[in-house]
C-alpha cells in the first residue's frame, strides 16, 4: 500500500447549548493510516485527516479539517484552510488522501486532492509488513452531540499505482457504543452498517442525539450545491495540471470516489504533481466563521487545552493574542499566521490529540482569537520539527 483514499460530505453536527465546563465535546470522522504496523496494530506510527469540530462553549463549536502525524516521540496537528467551504456543513463532498513520496519513507497529505502538507517521522515501509487504514467516527461526550449519517467511501493504492477497494476479507468492525434500538436509545448508541459484497464500499454511521434521528436517512446534496459548483467551474481552467476541472467539479457532486478513475488526468496527478484541484487551492485568513459572536477568555482557553491534553491547567501557560479579539471582530479576514492567536504550551506529560498510553513531554497549540478554532499543535519530539 502506498496511497489511501476516503471522501463523505460536511454533514451538519450539531451540540447541545449546554454549559459542559472544560470537558472535552468533539467529533472527528476520520481517514487513518498506520503505513507499518510490525511492532503494534494500534500504537504504530500513523496519519490522521479528517472533519473535526468541538464544542467551545455554551452556544458556540468549531468546524473544519485537519490532519495530524503521530511518531513513537510525539505529534503535530494542523488546521487545513483549502478546499471550498471547508468549515461550513454545507453538505459538500470532501475528499481526504494520503500518497506515499517516491522517495523516502514519508507520505504526502491531500485534500479535495490538493497537497497541504507531509510527514517527517513515519516508519520505513517494508514489504510483507502489514498497513492498516481506519475509516470511522470518534465522539467524546456524546450525550451532548447529534451527528447525522455519514457516508464513509474509502480505497488504497497498490505499489503499482492502482486504486483498490478492500477486499472484504481485510476488513473487521469495531464499535463502542451499542446499536441503536429499542433497547439502547440515544444519545448512548450508534447506527453503523458496512456495505460490501466482496469489496468493502461504504460504511455509513450516525451518533443520534435524539430517538428521532436513528431512523433519519443520510442527508442528500441541496440543489444549491449543485447551483454553487456550476459557478465555481465557470471561472475555473479547462485543465490544470493534467486534470478536467470541469469533469473533477462534476464529480465532486456524486459518489467521489469515481473521481480517481474517471476523470481524466486525476490519478496521475494526485501521484506526483499533487496540486490537481483549481477550485480549491490553499487561501489565507482567519479560520473562523465571520458571524461568530464569541470572545474567548484566557481562563477558557486554559481549561480546554488542558482537557484536551490531558494536563493539569496550572500547568499549563497562555499567551494571549497581540491584538484584542474585540479589535479583530471588525476584520474577520485578519491572517492568524502571526502573533494574534492564543498561544498555549506546557512541559508536563501528555499523551497528546490522539488518547492513548504513550506520553510525551510538553506540547504547545495556538487557538483563532475570537471563537478559539484548534490552528495548530505539537506535542513530544514533534514539537521541534519546523
């Protein structure tokens, strides 16, 4: 294996307005890949992209992509400001990909097939060894959330440069919560179903906040969306990169994980240029949404990032933006790639974004000034890697 696919649409997720103190409220519906698993299937080395958004306070969440690389000595995670649309649940195909560089042992990272950025401690592939990909739904908190279905389409690539499906044999299930029922209502339970013959599909999977929604069926693209692409493509060029943009557009709108077979230009491109999207390039400016009405403090900053990473909060340091939050409510597209976000770091042990028993030493993240949106981290080694 040295490529992975998965696309699914931004599906709207929704959280109670609740007071729910520091505690951690998130959802990510991820692609994971853990390119060498000889030592352990689960502590491996990996690469995460996928859709997060957390609740930040009584009324307020954040939503967007992001993509993390854990190593045996820590982590990095970055916020991804490409694609159209992508902190808003307009219900618009995504597309998420990891494609190993031709030389080397590290792999590139893509969205909506356009690179946004690569790893730098990920384990030399050997063959015979085994790869593992993950496509699933990761809730914390879910008595507080309501998560519509989703509908996960994933693939890999050979050494050959083809995209496969997995053949039904190399795919195993695992699900925490139990099955939404009769029995087991919501909001403590999942709806899953795996759809495959001899090849696994798509594995669609809701986390109900209500009875109501475990019986609602996957929500379908708004005409607007439709309306929205036709307008992009316009003011797009024929080819770009090898790629039909009119045809990658078209695709987008669909099942998307035809795109790498039928449309011209797409899987060579994604192979070895990486920048096949023109509709989606990488743009500047805050990661937030400009109507947000929310000013995060100090002390609300402090609390989550010690939650979220598992630290003491008196151990935990905050630098507050350059310029107030107020001030830059007035200017939304302020770039967040300087001093105006909160900056936060620690020394002691954590076991960093991604919960498990390895712990690291210190991490530091930098929050959006305003509605206090995760831009960035890096926790252990990683933390050194510029």
């Amino acid at each position: 294996m040295i490529g992975s696919f998965a696309t699914w649409r931004n599906a709207p997720i929704t959280f109670d307005q609740v007071d729910t103190g520091s505690a951690t409220v998130q959802v990510g519906n991820y692609l994971r890949v853990s390119p060498n698993t000889s030592g352990s299937p689960l502590a491996a080395p990996n690469i995460e992209i996928g859709l997060y958004s957390e609740k930040t306070g009584k009324t307020t969440h954040t939503y967007g992509p992001r993509w993390t690389e854990m190593s045996a000595s820590g982590g990095r995670t970055t916020a991804i400001r490409a694609g159209v649309n992508p902190t808003k649940a307009d219900k618009r195909n995504h597309t998420y990909m990891t494609v190993r560089q031709e030389s080397g042992n590290q792999w590139d990272v893509l969205y909506d097939f356009n690179k946004v950025g690569s790893t730098t401690k990920q384990l030399k592939v050997v063959g015979g060894n085994t790869n593992r990909v993950d496509v699933g739904l990761e809730v914390s908190g879910p008595k507080y959330v309501d998560v519509p279905s989703l509908s996960n389409r994933m693939q890999f690539m050979t050494g050959n440069k083809v995209w496969e499906q997995v053949a039904t044999g190399n795919v195993a299930k695992s699900v925490t919560l139990p099955a939404c029922s009769t029995t087991h209502k919501p909001p403590s339970c999942f709806t899953t179903k795996l759809t495959d013959n001899s090849k696994f599909a798509q594995w669609t999977v809701s986390k109900p906040r209500r009875q109501a929604s475990a019986a609602a069926s996957p929500p379908s693209a708004p005409a607007a969306a439709a309306h929205a692409v036709a307008a992009l493509s316009a003011g797009l060029p024929g080819t770009f990169n090898g790629v039909d943009q009119d045809a990658l557009q078209g695709c987008l709108e669909g099942p998307a994980d035809n795109c790498l077979a039928t449309v011209p230009g797409l899987s060579e491109c994604v192979v070895t240029v990486r920048v096949c999207n023109a509709g989606a390039l990488p743009a500047g400016g805050l990661l937030e949404d400009p109507g947000a009405d929310a000013d995060v403090s100090a002390a609300d900053i402090r609390a989550r990032a010690a939650a979220a990473f598992d630290v003491p909060g008196n151990d935990v340091a905050v630098e507050a933006p350059a310029t107030s939050p107020s001030a830059l409510a007035a200017d939304p597209r302020t770039d967040s790639s300087g001093d105006d976000v909160w900056t936060v770091s620690s020394s002691s042990s954590t076991s960093g974004l991604q919960r498990g028993e390895r712990r690291f030493e210190g991490f530091i993240a930098r929050y959006t000034p305003r509605t206090g949106a995760l831009l960035e981290a890096c926790w252990g080694d990683l933390c050194e890697v510029p």
